[in-house]
C-alpha cells in the first residue's frame, strides 16, 4: 500500500514561520493553495516536496477538487490545513467530500465556528446567555431592528466576519442607512451590550481542555475604528474573575468534542456572563506569540499539527515563563501626521513595528489587521505588563 500523504494547505500566511514540510516525509506532498490576496512564500522556504498553485480569484470547492485530481493518484491519506477565516468553511466542506477521519473540523463544526448566527443559536440552545439578534435582509428598517432587539442601539456585523471589518456601532436611523451592507443575508444585527470584553484562548484534546488562560480586552475590536489601541491582559488565579471565567469556558466546551485550538469571546454585563463569538482557529493580533513568551505554547504550531498528523495529541505544556501582551495601534484620519509620540515602556519590548512617518496622510484602519504600528512586549513582573496595558488606553501616538 502506498504510504504517501497529501497536505492541502488553504491560503496560509507566514509559510517560514509554519514549514509544513518540516513535521512531514519528503515522500509526502504538500499543496499550497493561494487565492488573489495570498503572499505567496519565498522559495528559499519550501522544500521540493511543495508545490504553490495560486489562483487569481477567490478559492472554491470546485476549483481546489479538480486541482486535486492531479495529485491524489499514489497518496493513500489526505490532509486540509487552514486556520484562516475566510476559507475555514471550505476546508470543513473539503475534509466531508474527501471523509477525512480525524485530521480537523468537519463541516458541521467548521461552519458553527464561521457563522455568528448558528453558533449563538447553538450556545444559547446549550443554556448560556447570548446578546438579543437578528439577521438583516435588503429590506429590513432601523426600525425593524429596533423592535426586534428592544434597543436604539445596537452592533452590525457580517455574520462570517472577522477583525471587525465592515463592522458598526449603529445610534440612529442615519447611521443604519451609512452601513455598507452589500449582501442580503450575509449581515447581522446584534444588541449593543455596554460591558467589559473578556477572551479566554484554549487547547481543547479529546474534547477536555488541556490548556487555558482568560484575558481581558483593552477595549471591544470595533472601537479600532474609533482609533482605540487593541490589546490584551492576561488574567492570573489572583483576579476575582479568573475561576468564574475558567468555570463558564469549562462548561461551555464540554459541548465540544475532538481536538482544537478555541478563541472564545464573552462580555460581561454586572453579574452576567454573555457568549458574543467563538472560533476554532489561533487567536489573531499578537496573542499568538503572547502565548509563546508567557507560557511557552504556540496555538499556531498546535493548530497545524492537529490538521496535519493524524492521531496528534496536542501539547499540554503551559508553565509561567513571563508576562506579556501586545498592542495593535489603529491608523487615525489625518491629512497631515506632525508629531509620532513614540511610547515609553515599563516592560520589555520584543518586538515592534512603525508603518507611519512625519508627513504621512493617514486614513482610518478598517479592520485590526491594519495596523499603523505593533508592539509586543514582556517582563518577568506583573505589574510592568499592567502598568503598560492601562498606560496605552490612553496614548495617542499619531497627530
């Protein structure tokens, strides 16, 4: 029996970072899939067994089955990698048609990680509180919305979306009209809830939580338009809140089954804990080598090998090493920038970056992947990482 794998990988950034050739045989294939906005890797980076097949156009089912007729002749096993939103689904529709046994999410899970409206139906179905919502179709009103969520103000949002693009804060009327809803369907409206965000990122192996840690938000993601910095505050057994957020993560996840990496997102309003999403993917922005530096567990490695191998047991490692976090700082609207108020740190700065210089016109971010600059940052001391989070709620870098 041939013994060869096929690796089919969906439109994956950071090849170097990932090497999927480096957990597989050279007998193995690997096949790269990039749509129009992919980076395509550099070729210094892949090994021989790698092939890129990019598409000048979004990547389909029918497109990536046909391809794969090429390639599946001498392969006895089948893999589909993807942690990346957008074709999250599409790998899940792969993973069915082709009964891929244990390597990731199937279809049915896939979508309830992608779609807001099926995966608060289903929690709420579980017993746990979610915010009041409503799907929007070209011919739903303000105050249509209005009605159906008790409130004037509510949350706009595409309902597979993701880093908060195309996603608004609506008061009135006039700003319901200004929303670009392009598709019918394909949006939501949900209840403005005025709390605190908190996130809680788990490693999930036969459905037991091996791995966990709650965070809370600077500030919710669609206040990046709004030119707030995004960043994240670990927090420790020592916090009021640590083992009632660790309880209701439990409980919540006991519904799960299988093998995944879960980045789950709640409000809570007073006393209430309130579900707003969940994904079966790496948490984005910098909570990835937050996680790294502080306790030593890479989502992103765990995420591609639970895809990647079957049987893989994914690491339960999570000892203190540091403290850490990150911030994700938004692009105002300036027609000028004339000043770059550049940030002073208790911590330790690991890493940064600076898109923007003296002179530059700025436009607004769209979404919290634009962003003007980064930093990540880390200490052996608590109280450096929250000085720091606290300190750049406040600071504004461009002028």
């Amino acid at each position: 029996m041939n013994s060869k794998k096929l690796i089919v990988v969906l439109n994956q950034d950071r090849y170097r970072y990932y090497a999927y050739h480096q957990v597989t045989s050279l007998n193995d294939k690997i096949l790269c899939f990039y749509d129009q906005t992919g980076r395509l890797p550099d070729n210094s980076d892949i090994a021989s067994n790698v092939t890129i097949i990019k598409k000048d156009s979004e990547l389909t089912f029918e497109y990536i089955i046909d391809e794969l007729e090429k390639y599946v002749s001498d392969c006895s096993e089948i893999a589909v990698v993807c942690t990346e939103e957008k074709y999250f689904v599409l790998a899940g529709q792969l993973r069915e048609h082709l009964n891929l046994c244990t390597y990731g999410p199937g279809l049915e899970t896939s979508v309830f990680f992608r779609d807001k409206v099926v995966m608060k139906q289903k929690v709420e179905n579980w017993g746990f509180a979610v915010p009041k919502h409503a799907v929007i179709s070209h011919s739903t009103s303000y105050q249509d919305l209005s009605r159906l969520l008790d409130t004037d103000t509510f949350i706009v949002k595409p309902i597979d979306g993701h880093g908060a693009r195309k996603t608004y804060l609506v008061h009135n009327e006039a700003e319901f009209i200004e929303c670009d809803i392009d598709c019918s369907g394909m949006f939501e409206a949900e209840k403005y809830i005025d709390g605190t965000l908190y996130h809680i990122d788990s490693i999930i192996e036969g459905g037991k939580i091996i791995y966990s840690k709650p965070f809370e938000y600077s500030f919710p993601c669609y206040e990046y338009k709004n030119g707030k910095v995004i960043s994240s505050l670990e927090l420790t057994e020592a916090s009021p809140l640590y083992n009632k957020l660790t309880q209701y993560n439990e409980a919540l996840l006991s519904h799960l089954s299988g093998n995944h990496v879960i980045h789950l997102e709640l409000f809570i309003d007073g006393e209430d804990i309130i579900f707003l999403e969940i994904a079966g993917r790496p948490p984005g922005g910098g909570l990835v080598p937050l996680h790294r530096i502080a306790h030593g567990v890479d989502f992103a490695q765990e995420a591609m090998k639970i895809q990647m191998l079957n049987g893989y047991k994914p690491r339960s490692v999570g000892k203190r090493e540091k403290y850490c976090t990150f911030f994700m700082v938004p692009s105002p609207k300036l027609t000028c920038v004339t000043k770059i108020d550049t940030p002073t740190f208790q911590s330790d700065v690991e890493f940064f970056y600076n898109n923007v210089n003296v002179g530059d016109e700025l436009n607004v971010s769209e979404s919290v992947s634009q962003n003007a600059a980064f930093y990540l940052v880390s200490s052996k001391e608590k109280s450096h990482i929250e000085a720091d989070f606290q300190m750049f709620k406040n600071h504004i870098m461009f002028t």
